[in-house]
C-alpha cells in the first residue's frame, strides 16, 4: 500500500469513530424538561464545535455534507427565543431608556454600561449549571475576549481614552468666562444686570419654552432667546429693555448712561447620543459647555472596529464636522471640537485600514491611516525610527487576494509608497558590529578603539594611541585580523623595522587587532626570597635590577638578634648544566659576612644578587631564650630560676633553692616535665593502640585521649641525687621543669577491685595484703597477678610471679596500690574462634599420632 492511500485509511477510520461517538452521544442525550437545555448553543460567531470531536480536529476543515450530517446528530443549532450566557450579543447596546442613569461626582449622569472600565460584553455571564456545550462556547467568548483585548491594547490612542486608571480627564471648565457663541437654551440661567443710571438685576432660568420674563411692573413681558448665542441674546433683550430704559441707547434725550451685562450663571445638561463603534455606545447626560472630545472619552473612544480618523458630529440629521483623533494624539490640536448641543449624535465610523509597525521604532502599535498615505507618514506617527534602527530598507508583509507577499522598500521610496490595510512593517535592526572600527591593546599608552578612517596605518594608529611603552616588544608584534569569509588570520609584523623606516608601513583594515607585547609578559616573574632568621621570613621579594644582598635583608625586615651574621649564604641556581655529567652542579652557594649595619657605608662587597636566589640567614649556634625551672615543696626558697648552662641538673637547681627544709620527703620528690609530641609520633602511638586493640581476644584496652602536649611526671631518686650530685640520677634539666617535693607522707591509698577503695595511715612494717585487708580484701573479679604499687615519686613497681606464688610490692609512705579488674568475659564469636583453634590443634595432634603409628 502506498503511503498515501495509507494515510487517507487512517483519515476514513478516524472519521468513522468520530461519527459512532457521535451517535453514541446522541442516543444518550438528556430529554427536554424542566431546567434542562432543549439543545446545545452554538459558539459565537461561527459553527458550532462538537465536545465529542478529538482533540485538535476541526468541523470547519471537514467536507460541507459531513458538517451537516454532525450537526444533525448532535443537534445543535440556535434555537429562536434561546438567551445565550454569555454577557451582551454581538449587536451594540443603546440606551433605549432601559435603566436608570448612574450621576457621578463631575454632576454628569451616564448610563450604567458606560461607568464600566473595558466594553460590558467583556465579561461572562453563567446561568446555572452549563452543559458541556455551553463551556465549550464560554471558553470561546474568554479567547474571542483576550483577542480582542490584545487587539485595542496595540491600537494606538485607545489607552488614552479607556484608562481605568484615570480620574475624570476631558472634564469641560464650568468656570470658564461666558463664551459669545454660547447657544443659550431651556435650563440656562443668564445674570442679567443693568448698572449706570439705572441699576436692576434681572437674572433668572430660561423656560422650557426658551424665553425670560421681565417683570417688576416694566411691561416688556417675555423674551424669546432659545436657539441664539448670548451674544444675539444680549442684543435682543437690549433692544426689548430699550423701550423701558432709554439710557441704553443713544437717543435724542442724551448720551447711553445705562450698560446691560448678560452672562451665564448655572449651566443646563443635554443628551448626547453616541453610536457606532465606540467602546460604550449609548445616550449620556453632558454639561452644555461640552465638546465632542468631552464625549469620546466618555464613550470610550473607538473599539476595535472603530475609527480614530473619522468621528462624525451629526446634528439636525446632518454631518457638520469630522474630527481626526490622530490630530489631537499627535499635534495637540482640536480642530473641528465644536461644542455640544442637545440632542447631537456622535458617530464613530469603522476603521478604514490598518497597519501594524513592529522593530525598532518609538511606538510599536496598529495605526490607522487614510487613503493614499505613504509608509512616510505611518513613520511619523510611530515616532520615526530608534536610534539602533536600520533605515536604509523597511520589510512590508502585504495581504493579496490570494495569498502573502513581502514588499523591500529602500529610503527613497518611503514617500511615495502608498501603505494598504493589513500591511505588517518590520523595521530591523542595525547590525552588530562596526564598519571603521580597529582595536590596539598592549603596550601602548592608550589601548582601546579608534576609528578606520583617521588611522589607516599602523605607524599612525600608534602615533594615535600615543606611542609605545618603554616595555614594548618591538621585534615581534601581531595584527589579528578578520578577513570577508570570517576567517581569523595572524600577520607577524617586525615594529621595529616599521618604526625606523627599513620596512614599509601596514595598511590596516576593519576590525584589525593590534597586539604589541611587553617585554614582562615574555618573561617568568623574577624573584628574589629571604629565609632564616630575619624579622621578616619566608618573604619573596620583587626582583629588581641593582638588587643588593644587603638590600634584600632590608626588604626582609633586617636580622633578628639570633641571627649569625657571619653565617649568611646565597644560594644561586645553575643554568645549562651538562646533563651528562654524573657530578654536574646544579646549585651554587656563597657565604658571606654580613655587619649587621645595613647602610650603605657598611655594603663593603656590594653583592649583586641575580633573579630566584635564595637568601638563608643562619641561627646563632649558641644563641638561648632565656628558660626557667621550678622548684615546689619543701625547700628553702622555692620558686623559679634561670638554667644558667645547658649541663644544669636537679642538685643544682636545689642549691639555688637554698636546699631542704626539715619536713622534705625526699624519697616522695617528682619532676613534672611537658613532653611535646610530634605529629609523627603522634599518629604512631595511634597506630600501635588501634592494633593492639583489634587483638580482643588476647586483651582489652582503654586508653586516654593522645594529646600533643601535656604534662607527665618522671619518677626520681632524689636521694641518690643529693647523696651523689653529678651521679646518672642527677636528671638534666629542661625549659618548664617543675621539681616537686612534698611533706613527710603518711598515708597509703588503695584503689581499684578491692571491696572499699580507701586511704589508710602508713605504718612501718606492714605488707601488701596488710592494706589490702584493710580495704576490706579482694573481690571476685580482682586480678591479682597485675597488681601495681605508685610511689609518691611517680614510679611504678609490679606484682611479680615466682613458681605458685604472687610476690607482691613493698608499700611506702604516700604509695597508691591499684588493683586492676579482670577482662570481661569471652564474647560468643572469641569463644568459637578459641574452640575452632582448639579442636584444630587437637586433630593435628591426632593425625600426627596416628601417621607415626603407621611408619612403624
């Protein structure tokens, strides 16, 4: 089968199920009564859509007798008498006296539909529940509705007269002096007044009948003046109160000595009708100063079918002005704003065409324009082009009677190139790059962008940037440049060649890039770095030229008082060494007496140093911070001292405590010593822990926290030490050491499994299971054979183990006894392991038995 009889199958079974639904639909269908829908209502403005048709498959796109035939199942179509819920139908809305007018806070009364902010059919009315049709067709009204929402929103000046944010513009100026063309009517109230030789005052309201009433016994009686200006209407009554006052003439009996003076004090309403295609059609109650603009706005201006440029004023059934809205939107001015009378209709025509203008113009909007106006004049009215635009050529989309076609049109041509309605004009863009521009960056001494057209060589774009900088890397720069096809292309130009004339100058081209390097940026940063004993360490110093030694040990801060000054070596970097060579130099290093007066007197040698030396300022080798020891306790003058030499021990610091007091416990006497830990030695210590720790079946451990730094006591004899001061007892001392001898002790302290840890007096003579008695004995879980004795000196003596026996530690006055606890019992997994080992061992044993029997 071919892929297109293919496709027609496919449509002919789509179309069946959409008739079978259909059908199906129909068979279902709720019979008529009492708040049901006879049938469903068709969509505004067009054929009615079917709820049971697919998704994106539109009846109007099928063959007319397969329109009627679905129609005719569904049954649809707008019976007579049926009120669709959908707001106002598409026929204008007058005011035929249905409802009462709303009066606002201007004292102009205006219908009801006309106080709204956007046209009444704008909204949706629901009736009850709706059928699945009636939701089809209000979703309809809502799309119809933003359409044409989006259509008067592009339109231009229709913001202008349907703002909803604007508070009463267009109002006329009641407190205006009384126009001489005022056409005085029913309702007016004229002040009249005579002043002079006579003075009267007979203002009052014109009658229905148009005329005024001079009373006050004057016999003149009523005047008609409706229909005549105030001027006309001056003159009249002048020439009725003439015959009364005579003095408002001149007469044979005299000079004029009496004046009349009319104006208008409380105006009249009249009824404008406004109809057409306005946003709010309708009859609405003005002012009588009013003007035709005082109407539009309160119409609304123009919908989306009405016109801007033609609004007519109909009076008497006779068109007597035409305004053009666009004057007053674009020049300000109001011509042909004549003034209201009662009864005047106001009529807003259709448009007559359209054009759209969209890019980069001051006003993207619809504009109306006349017959015969050229693309010119809608430029005018867009606010010509944006300063980015392109305005060597416009694109027109124009409509045919057929189909769309696009229209160039160049800048001569755009006033006498007649504009159409429904033609689109797109004005683009300039594009995005230059037509004169070049680019120098580097080592000049204004980089950035010039012109083609003033620097046209290469010798004149850097006279231009005023000239080099003494760094510029003249032997070699480059010209990036662009060629037609987009290609990027590098030329290598010799400037110094150029410069001094043996070369010919480079013509430079648009969008050339000019980069002349410096002679840093060809080279690694050089420095100069200082290490040792200077205030200043570590520091890497900028290398410069000249650089002395003693200049860099400034630059450093200067040497501390621990620095050797005769030990300060400078140690320099090999260049090209023989890779061959088995004993090939690669650094060299060079001593140097230094006085440690750096001025310039005292730079005897003047050493220059060279890029990436290094300067390394020895320490002193006998050079010591002051330290300390202490002493506490019983002693004479207890305290801190100086170590006066490095061979200085515990006798010694002793002597200078002035010796022991009486009350010494010399045996009791402890050196606490802060032992600092390396990371290295740190991270060992962790490690054997954790390995002895993963052996659980052997043993179980505890252990503290391992801290860096802290303090620890080193057991003594210190009565060896005074016996023999000197002697291999006699401890060194070190910065921080705190010597500690306490008072005569006489207690001992027992700790651990006994049954109550207690401290109980020394007596001479007794054993260790003596105090262990007095604690109350051992307990079942005490281990025995680990039994420990702490002496008041910080050492420690163990339980030791002879045949059957425990050969416990001699106890000493302050001595703490420790008895540990036994592990804790085996966990199932260590008692398998052992049973496993056991029994593994045991068979070894008795296949060896058994292989040896059988040799024999």
């Amino acid at each position: 089968m071919s892929p297109i009889l293919h496709k027609v199958s496919l449509g002919m079974a789509t179309l069946c199920l959409v008739l079978n639904g259909l059908t199906a639909q129909a068979q279902v269908a709720p019979s008529s009564g009492a708040g049901a829908t006879t049938s469903p209502a068709a969509p505004r403005g067009g054929t009615a859509q079917p709820s049971a048709l697919p998704a994106g498959v539109n009846i109007n796109n099928l063959p007319p007798s397969m329109q009627r035939q679905i129609q005719q199942q569904t049954g649809q179509g707008q019976q007579p008498g049926r009120n669709v819920p959908t707001g106002r139908t598409n026929a204008q809305p007058t005011n035929n006296g249905v409802g009462s007018p709303i009066q606002d806070n201007t004292g102009v009364n205006r219908d009801r539909q006309s106080q709204e902010a956007i046209d009444p059919s704008d909204t949706i009315t629901n009736q009850g529940p709706q059928t699945t049709q009636e939701q089809l067709e209000d979703g309809y009204e809502a799309a119809r509705i933003r359409e044409r929402n989006e259509i008067r929103r592009k339109i231009f000046g229709s913001t202008l007269f349907n703002d909803p944010a604007a508070t009463n513009p267009f109002q006329p100026n009641i407190t205006m002096a009384t126009p001489r063309n005022y056409i005085v009517g029913p309702g007016d109230q004229l002040n009249i007044r005579l002043y002079g030789f006579s003075e009267s005052d007979f203002s009052q309201t014109v009658t229905p009948e148009g005329s005024i009433y001079f009373a006050q016994a004057t016999g003149i009686g009523p005047v008609s003046i409706a229909g005549l200006s105030v001027e006309q209407a001056k003159d009249r009554i002048t020439s009725r109160l003439a015959t009364k006052y005579v003095g408002l003439r001149k007469s044979q009996y005299g000079p004029q000595n009496t004046f009349l003076e009319v104006s208008l004090g409380a105006i009249r309403s009249i009824r404008v009708t406004v109809t057409g295609d306005a946003i709010r059609p309708g009859t609405y109650t003005l002012s009588s100063l009013s003007t035709v603009m005082n109407a539009v706005y309160q119409a609304g201006g123009p919908n989306e079918l009405g016109s801007f440029r033609k609004v007519q004023l109909i009076r008497n059934n006779k068109v007597i002005a035409t305004l053009d809205l666009y004057d007053y939107l674009l020049n300000g001015t109001q011509r042909n704003d004549y003034r209201l009378q009662d009864n005047d209709n106001i009529r807003f025509t259709t448009f007559i065409q359209r054009v759209e203008i969209t890019g980069t113009v001051k006003r993207n909007n619809i504009f109306e324009l006349l017959v015969g106006e050229t693309l010119d004049r809608l430029l005018f009215y867009a606010g010509d082009f944006a300063s980015n635009a392109y305005k060597g050529r416009v694109k027109v989309t124009r409509l045919t009677d057929r189909e769309r076609k696009v229209v160039d049109v160049t800048t001569p041509e755009f006033k006498t190139f007649v504009m159409l309605d429904g033609d689109v004009v797109g004005v683009e863009q300039l594009l995005d790059r230059f037509e004169n521009q070049i680019t120098i960056e580097g080592a000049v001494f204004r980089p950035g962008q010039y012109s083609l057209d003033q620097n046209k060589t290469l010798r004149k774009i850097i006279s231009t940037a005023e000239g080099l900088k003494g760094d510029a890397f003249t032997g070699r720069i480059n010209i990036v440049r662009t060629r037609e096809d987009l290609a990027i292309e590098n030329i290598t130009v010799n400037l110094a060649n150029i410069l001094a004339g043996t070369e010919p100058d480079i013509n430079l081209q648009r969008e050339d890039q000019i980069i002349i390097p410096s002679r840093f940026d060809l080279a690694e940063t050089a420095q100069v770095s200082v290490m040792g004993e200077v205030n200043q360490p570590n520091s890497d110093l900028p290398y410069m030229a000249n650089m002395t030694l003693n200049d860099a040990l400034l630059r450093a801060g200067g040497m501390r008082e621990s620095a050797a000054a005769s030990q300060v070596e400078v140690v320099r970097r090999k260049k090209d060494v023989d890779p061959r060579s088995a004993s090939a130099q690669v650094a060299e290093i060079i001593r140097f007496n230094v006085n440690r007066d750096l001025s310039i007197n005292a730079d005897d040698n003047k050493f220059v140093l060279e890029p990436f030396d290094q300067v390394i300022v020895r320490r002193s080798p006998n050079y010591l911070v002051q330290t300390y020891a202490n002493v506490e306790g019983e002693v004479i003058l207890p305290g801190s001292y100086a170590i006066r030499s490095k061979d200085q021990k515990v006798s010694d610091l002793i002597g200078l405590a002035g010796g022991l007091t009486p009350q010494a416990y010399i045996e009791g006497a402890t050196l606490v010593r802060r032992v600092i830990l390396s990371p290295d030695e740190i991270a060992r210590q962790q490690r054997s822990i954790s390995e002895l720790a993963n052996d659980a079946t052997r043993s179980a451990v505890e252990v503290d926290a391992i801290s860096p730094d802290k303090p620890e006591s080193i057991g003594i004899n210190l009565k060896k030490i005074m016996a023999t001061p000197g002697s291999s007892e006699d401890i060194l001392l070190q910065e921080g050491d705190i010597l500690r001898i306490p008072k005569l002790l006489e207690t001992v302290r027992i700790q651990g499994e006994v049954l109550l840890p207690t401290t109980v007096k020394y007596r001479a003579g007794q054993t260790f299971q003596d105090y262990i008695s007095q604690s109350g004995g051992f307990t079942n879980k005490s281990q025995r054979k680990k039994a420990f004795v702490v002496y008041a000196n910080g050492s420690v003596d163990r339980t030791r183990k002879f045949m059957f026996f425990n050969i416990y530690p001699r106890v000493e006055p302050g001595s703490e006894v420790v008895i540990p606890r036994q592990a804790l019992s085996l966990t199932p997994q260590q008692i398998l392991g052992q049973a496993t080992a056991i029994t593994s061992s045991v068979m070894t044993l008795i296949l060896g038995v058994l292989a040896f029997r059988s040799i024999r």
